[in-house]
C-alpha cells in the first residue's frame, strides 16, 4: 500500500537523489518509492499500467511515465524523458518484471522471448541511457537491478522466468565492472516469496504455507523489506558494495 505524502522531505537518506523506478505501479516497487520518496528523493515512476502508475506518483509527488519496456524504443526514449524530468538522474532501479508459467516442454518462443524483453533487455536500455547520462555529468550513482532466488536456484515451471533472473545476475556483474571506474555502483537484489499481485491468480493458502516452510523465518517477504535492501544498495550505506546479488529470502537461499 502506497502510503507517503505528496512532498519528499529535505532530509533522509536519498535526499535530493534523482531516482527511477520501473514497475511501480504497484507491489515491490511501489514499496521502493515510497520507501525512497520518506528519505527525500526526487522519483520518476514508470510503469505500463498508466493510470495505476500515475496514482502512486500522486501520492508521492513523482513524476509518472506509462510505457511498455519490452519495447526497446519506447524504453530508451521514456526513460530519456524521465532524466530530463528529474533534471539528471543520480539512482536507476529496475524493478519491472513478469512472471509467465509454463511446463519446459510447453514453453513458447513468443512467452521466452517476452519474458526476456520485459526482465532483461529492458534492464540493459535503460542502464545504457542512464549510465551515459550519470557519465556525462560526473555523476557516481548507483543502479539496482531486481533478481530473484529463481536467478540461483530456478524454480518448476519457470525455466523462462529462473534464466531471465539468472541473466540479471551476469549483467549487473559486468555493469558493476564496466561502469565501476565511473565511480557507478551496480547491485541486484534476489527477494524469496513475496505476495504481490505477481502470481497471485494461481496462489492459493496451502502454496503460501509450503513456501514459509522453507525459510527459517517461516513466513513470506514483504514488499517493504524488498524496498528496505534496495535503499541500502541505492543511498551511501551501500558505497563499497557492487556486482552483488543480495538474497532477501528469509533464509531460503544462502549463498
Ligand atoms: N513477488 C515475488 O515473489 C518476487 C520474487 C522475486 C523477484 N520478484 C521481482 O520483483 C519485481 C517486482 O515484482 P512484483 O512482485 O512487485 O510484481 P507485480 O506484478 O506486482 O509488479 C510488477 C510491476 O511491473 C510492471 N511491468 C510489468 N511488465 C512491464 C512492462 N513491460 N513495462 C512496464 N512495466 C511493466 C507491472 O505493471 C507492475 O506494476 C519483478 O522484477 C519480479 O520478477 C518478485
């Protein structure tokens, strides 16, 4: 639930940061600017589900943008326009994602080659205009990247969405290493269960059990303890850490 109030405070962790969010219409990333709107940052929200978006950013006194970031066009031309409305950009977090479910031997190329649009593809664009841009200005940002545990381990039926997330993982490492000399640090994170709207349609009680069974905590994620590691990776806390992939599953993955 987007709570904040409609103007970023002067203080905080992020204060005065220029900040991107993709996905944040909704669950973990309109968790992340809220989280990030309560520590002082300028944000631009994107997000396909327009009216959606433009609502959480109301709330926040972001600026919202709608754009489908499978298309690569319109993802590179969209988050242009967002660094022009910030005035410059300091923090990317690509969080937007999708999740499709599919048996291996039923996994269509139209459901691969989408899944990878949204999860990856998209993630390289918008990294590529926003390092140029933090390059150009001396800037020494930060960007963070939204994996997952199935990135690690991988996960039944998700062999399209698991190589997606595993593929989050190589390109934040080589971003770190390529734009680190930029001062720009690259991290992702790789949250365990948490019970957005993702998936929800086929989630039902005895699944949830069976996943909290898993953690050593005994329970699922919630969107805010996603938002509260990417605050550490985006803000100064998090200034000698990059190319990780750091788990947010409750214990369900440990390395
Ligand atoms: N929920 C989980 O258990 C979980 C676990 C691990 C990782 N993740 C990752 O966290 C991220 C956020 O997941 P969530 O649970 O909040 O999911 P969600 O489905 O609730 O939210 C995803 C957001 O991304 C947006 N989006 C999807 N495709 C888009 C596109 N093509 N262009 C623009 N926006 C698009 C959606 O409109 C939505 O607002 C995803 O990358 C997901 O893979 C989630």
């Amino acid at each position: 639930m987007v709570t904040a109030s409609a103007s970023s405070p002067a203080t905080g962790q992020l204060a005065g940061r220029r900040v991107i969010v993709t996905g944040a219409a909704r669950g973990i990333g309109a968790a992340i600017a809220t989280t990030f709107a309560e520590q002082g940052a300028h944000l631009a929200l994107l997000d396909r589900e327009s009216e959606r978006c433009a609502e959480t950013a109301a709330l926040l006194g972001a600026h919202s943008f709608a754009v489908d970031l499978g298309d690569p066009a319109s993802a590179t031309s969209v988050t242009t326009a967002a660094i022009d409305a910030l005035g410059g950009i300091d923090v990317l977090v690509n969080n937007a994602g999708i999740l499709l479910f599919a048996p291996l031997l039923e996994i269509t190329v139209h459901d691969w080659d989408r899944t990878f649009d949204v999860n990856v593809r998209s993630m390289l664009l918008t990294t590529q205009v926003v390092a140029r841009a933090m390059i150009a200005s001396g800037t020494k940002g930060a960007i963070v990247n939204m994996a997952s545990m199935g990135g690690k381990v991988g996960s039944p039926r998700q062999a399209h969405y698991a190589a997606s997330k595993a593929a989050v993982i190589s390109l934040t490492r080589v971003s770190a290493m390529e734009l680190g000399p930029h001062g720009i640090r690259v991290n992702c994170i790789c949250p365990g269960y948490v019970l957005t709207e993702m998936g929800a349609a086929t989630r039902t009680t005895e699944m949830v059990a069976e996943w909290s069974s898993h953690s050593p905590l005994g329970r699922c994620a919630e969107p805010e303890e996603v938002a509260e590691m990417a605050l550490f990776l985006a803000s100064d806390q998090g200034r000698y850490c990059t190319g990780q992939a750091m788990n947010v599953s409750g214990g369900m993955v440990m390395h």
